[in-house]
C-alpha cells in the first residue's frame, strides 16, 4: 500500500468538486462510527498517486473508488462495499450484488453522467467538515 495511506485503512476516493460525491462522504462519515474510513478527493495528489498505483486512470473522474487493502472497487461495487463496512441496515444493499454488474454499472453511470446538473459542482475540492481532522480522516 502507498504512503499515502499508511494505516491500511479502506480509502474512499471521491470526485472532490461534486456536490452528490461530497453528499456520499458527509452521509459515510457520521455512519462510520468506528472511524474505519479514509477519504482523498480524487483530484488530490493522494487520489492521482491511489488510482495509479492500483491501475485505474487518473483522468477519468467518473467514479467513487473504495480501496480495501489490495482490492480495489469502482462503481457500483464500490457503493455495495462501502454499505457492507458500514453494517446495520446499511448492509442490506450486499445482496443487490446479485445483480449483473452491467445493470448495476449503466444506473450507476446514469447518475453520475447527470450528477453536476442535478446537484452542482464546487469550484474547488470541498473542504472536510470542522470537526473532522485533515490527515485524521482526510488524506492530503
């Protein structure tokens, strides 16, 4: 695993101008009680460094990645994990994983090809809430 995230924990790597992904984290972080994820913006030095060590592109900023150890998931794959880790009622979404993939992924792209015109876009990475440490949760 990169230096960039020393202490193995999953890694949530999201599009950091958009209003939907940014949504996506302030909805993990308060779920995510035992503090387990990490999160990089994926226009961040550490998000570039992530999705090219683990052979993604670095220009494609299309999906949430979660980064598990030596797994990588994207997608669709990615948001059933993350529910997974999450656990409680959360984990009720692993089963929609019976889906075909090719299902799963074209609702998946169907949101994320709209998301800046249904939700918006920042200007610039949004910045973690107050009461969440940059280097605790957010990886520079």
């Amino acid at each position: 695993m990169s230096d960039a995230n020393p202490d193995d924990h999953p890694v949530v790597l999201f599009d950091g101008v958009c209003n939907l992904c940014n949504g996506f984290v302030q909805f993990i972080l308060p779920r995510d009680t035992t503090g387990r994820f990490r999160f990089a913006s994926l226009q961040s030095d550490v998000g570039q460094e992530l999705l090219a060590e683990h052979g993604l592109p670095t220009d494609e900023l299309e999906s949430v990645v979660l980064i598990e150890g030596d797994d990588c998931y994207t997608k669709s794959d990615a948001v059933i994990r993350i529910a997974e880790l999450l656990g409680g009622i959360y984990a009720l979404l692993g089963p929609f994983r019976v889906l075909p993939r090719r299902l799963r992924d074209w609702a998946y792209d169907f949101v994320a090809a709209r998301r800046y015109r249904w939700f918006g876009k920042k200007d610039q990475c949004a910045m973690p809430p107050s009461d969440v440490s940059v280097g605790e949760r957010f990886l520079e």
